[in-house]
C-alpha cells in the first residue's frame, strides 16, 4: 500500500496537495545555532503564524529538512502541524559534518548502527531528545525521508559510510531519499552513487542544484531519473537574471516530472512573523506569478503536486524485512 509519513501519522499521497519540498520548519536551539543565530527557528507561535499564512495562500504539505541531532525537534514540528492544518514531512539521516561537534558520534557509528538508526527512526518513532542521550523516548512522530549532505570536495570515507546506510534504511523501508549540495556541486555524483548502491532514483530528490548554472550540467543529473529541488527563486539580486527562472525556462519543457521546488528558509531573516521577507508565502505568490509570466503556468500542478506525491509517496518492497533482519551489504 502506498502512503506519504507525516509527523501526524500515513496520509494518501492523494492528501498532499500543494507541497514545499524543501523547507526548515523548527530549528532548535542547537550546535549549528552556535556560530549562526539566525538559523534558530523554535518559536512555536511565530512559526505556526508563518505556516498558517502559508495555508491560508492554499498550501498543505512542507517537507522539513533538518535531521537527526542539528537542531530537529519533532514534538514542535507536530505541535505546529496540529494548530496549522499543513502536514509535516520529518526527516531522519545526517546534515552536513560542520553542523556537528568533532567528537560526535556521526563520526563513530558503524554502516550498520547508521542503517539501524535511521530504521528506528522511521518505523518506531523519533526520539524526543533527538539522540542527544543517554535516554532514548521514542515518540509516535515517524520520519517520512531519510537526509544526507555532501560538501565542496569529493566524497569521503565516511559520507559514503552514511550514503550506504541511507540507501540500506531506503530499500528496506520505501521511505524516500532526499540530499543536500552546496551550490549545487556533486550532484551527478550524488545520483551515479545512489544508483550503484540499488536506490530507486525515482524517489531520490537532490536540492539546491539551481544554484548551479551550467544547463548541460542539469541535464545529465536529470537524465539519470533522480529528481532535482530548485529554492534560490528569491536569492537572485533586483537587477540581475534569476538564475532558477532560465533553468525553469529550459527544463520544464524537458523534464516536467522530475522538478521540485521550495525555499529552504533556515534563517528567521526570511520569515514574516520574525520581522523578515520576503516570508514563506513568496512561493505561491511571487514564484507562481513569475511562473505565469514567463508562460509556464502549466507546469504549476506539477512542481507543487504531482512529482512532489511522486517523490514522497513511500512503497514499502514485498520483500523488505524487518530491521533486525536487514544486512547492510546487501544494499552495496
């Protein structure tokens, strides 16, 4: 049976309706807090006065994209989903290595303690303390996606230790893959790597590559069948071309299928209810009206409901075992 895994509980893909596919939702007081102030996110009024605007501009569903142990906080995230009405995607998975301390335990764990985390997360609960130990509360809230980040230098040792423990916990659960680059680099190499670990690139989604501007770049990525996430459709500067609209332009047309969009708002800065802009609504306000200027308005339905239900709706295999079972090298 097909279903997408809410904070709330499994809802019919059919419910998602208008999704943003790339956000930060709740981001707790934290180790990534630290060095960048602006990135906390953990006022449950303001956030929900955000979302509810957001709902109100008619979307539904925002997938939140902050992982295990970097400030993700799952109880808020279904505290805000409850007063709202927009359903919330959690992730489990691991963020970037400069969002974590030296010493900590992302940096110790085995493929197989990975593999068996991230499971937890997905089919008992998130731990309320978010594994900050030594207690472990699992609550009912379910992770939805399983997260991972690359940087500006080819991949180490240990990012391809947690790419093969995503895609072990990924092909045992259904539960969809979705990744960080910066700027967009890596991410052909991202999605050559997914494909000889047995993912289905079909539920793999890779974000931020519209910061990349090389066109024949984002062909090859999307010629692999992985799908892409654009959010820099706000950060291009008042006079200059907008970078995410010209690959709009191009791809849409090419690829209607396999583009995402969102706005991956981790500063406050950004949120109305902060005392920011341009706020969360920008994207089904500005963007949609760009979108119809620049003659792609057909191509709404699908980058805010279609590929995002494609993408997001989990298909648990016949033959996924249960996670005590799972041997990690058979997932490569």
């Amino acid at each position: 049976m097909s279903f997408v895994r809410t904070v709330l509980g499994d809802i019919d893909p059919e419910q998602m309706g208008v999704t943003y596919s790339h956000e930060h939702i709740v981001i707790e007081e934290s180790f990534p807090t630290r060095s960048n102030p602006d990135f906390l996110l953990n006022d449950v009024v303001k956030i929900s006065k955000e979302l509810q605007r957001v709902y109100d501009a008619g979307g539904r569903t925002m997938v939140d994209t902050m992982p295990a142990n970097c400030g993700r906080n799952v109880l808020k995230l279904a505290e805000v989903s409850r007063k709202t009405g927009i359903q919330i995607l959690a992730p489990t998975g691991i963020h970037l290595e400069k969002y974590y301390p030296p010493d900590h335990w992302r940096f110790r764990y085995s493929e197989d303690q990975l593999t068996r985390l991230f499971m937890a997360d997905i089919e008992e609960g998130i731990d309320r303390f978010d594994y900050s130990g030594p207690i472990v509360e699992r609550t009912p809230c379910k992770a939805g996606l399983i997260k991972l980040a690359t940087g500006d230098e080819p991949f180490t040792e240990h990012q391809k230790t947690v790419f093969r423990a995503v895609v072990n916990a990924h092909r045992a659960t259904g539960i969809p893959i979705l990744t960080h680059t910066n700027e967009g680099r890596f991410a052909l190499e991202q999605a050559e790597l997914f494909d000889r670990l047995g993912a289905d690139l079909s539920h793999v989604v890779i974000s931020h590559v519209d910061r990349n501007q090389d066109m024949d770049y984002h062909r090859a990525v999307l010629k692999t069948g992985v799908r892409v996430e654009y959010d820099s459709g706000f950060r291009w500067k008042a006079g200059e071309l907008n970078g995410t609209y010209r690959l709009l332009e191009a791809l849409l047309p090419e690829f209607p299928d396999q583009i995402t969009v969102g706005m991956d708002a981790a500063r406050h800065t950004y949120w109305q209810s902060y005392g920011g802009k341009p706020g969360l609504t920008w994207l089904l306000t500005t963007f949609c009206d760009d979108l119809r200027r620049l003659d792609l308005a057909n191509y709404v339905q699908n980058v805010f409901i279609d590929t995002p239900k494609r993408l997001y709706t989990c298909n648990r295999p016949p033959s996924a075992r249960p996670s005590w079972e799972v041997t990690p090298s058979q997932a490569g």
